[in-house]
C-alpha cells in the first residue's frame, strides 16, 4: 500500500494557488510543494491543520491509500 496525497485536488476545488495556501499555512512554497508532491516521509499536524483550514477540508479529503498493484 502507498500514501497518496491529494492537496493538488483541493487547490483546484478552491482556486488556490500554491503560493496563496503556502501564505496562508505559513510554510514555505518549497515545503508545500515537496509535501504536495510526496517527497516527504512525515508531516507535523500543525502544518496539516493548517492546510485544512486554508482549504476548508478534513485531513481525509488530502491523504488517501492506494493498494500497490501486483
């Protein structure tokens, strides 16, 4: 099973840009971007509540398992 992230979906429902919701969570483009793209191997939830915030949502609505294909 792998971890898959789907902020990108969600700035897409609200319009937001990656530099409007890096403003708003108070990270960096750079971090936003790396943990939007699944090139990190944690996230503090502070930064995750924050996200949600930003984009109105549930931490479920951003993570999701995907069974590995066989």
């Amino acid at each position: 099973m792998r971890m898959v992230i789907r902020i990108d979906e969600m700035m897409a429902r609200r319009k937001m840009s990656l530099n409007q919701l890096a403003e708003e969570v108070g990270i960096s483009t750079t971090n936003l971007s790396l943990l939007k793209n699944g090139h990190v191997r944690g996230v503090r939830f502070n930064t995750l509540l924050g996200i949600c915030r930003a984009l109105d949502c549930r931490p479920g609505d951003l993570l999701d398992i995907e069974k590995d294909e066989e």
